[in-house]
C-alpha cells in the first residue's frame, strides 16, 4: 500500500470510526463546506509556495492532498476511481479547443 493509500484508508477509518479530539473527524462533523473551504485555502497556499520555497511547497502540497482526499472520503469517491481516471488520461490528446475553461461553468 502507498502513502497516499494509506493516508486515505486512515481518513475514511476516521470518518466511520470518529475520534475525539481529532482534526479528520472534526472537518467531517463540519461538514461539506467547511471541507470544501479547508481544500480551497490550500490550493490557494500552494500557488503562493510554488512561487516561494520548496521546501514550502512540498507541504503545502501534502496538505492540499490530505484536504482533497477528506473531501473523497465526504462525497464516497475511492481512489480507484481516481486511478481509472487518471489511467483514462495516459496517451489521450485532446484538442486545446476541446478543454473547458472557466467561462464554461
């Protein structure tokens, strides 16, 4: 099992099996939002490090992950999904015209 695996099986644990005083199960008795805001923070902090340090970088990224494998867990996509996904992905080329921007939301 990988790292992230094994952070993300400990997440869902914590969703299934609460523990006081824990922040994991603190953001999923916050709920949804207060996950979805925690994930944009630390997006927010890894662009502001990768233009910084590494070092910081590196951190801020592994909190970004940890964030956005709490917001998996809240909404029930497993990490195979994700790894179907991003095996879809491997070798595919696709048009600049074809990818969404912003505007298109």
């Amino acid at each position: 099992m990988t790292i992230p695996e094994e952070v993300y099986q400990e997440i869902l644990d914590r969703k299934n099996n609460p523990k006081e005083g824990s922040y994991t199960s603190y953001l999923f008795e916050k709920g949804l939002d207060k996950i979805l805001k925690k994930v944009g923070e630390e997006a927010t902090e890894v662009v502001i490090a990768a233009k910084n340090d590494q070092t910081e970088l590196i951190s801020e990224t592994s909190d970004l992950l940890y964030h956005l494998f709490v917001l998996l867990v809240e909404k029930g996509v497993t990490l195979d999904e994700i790894n179907q996904e991003m095996a879809a992905r491997i070798g595919k080329k696709s048009r600049i015209h074809d990818r969404k921007t912003i505007e298109d939301y």
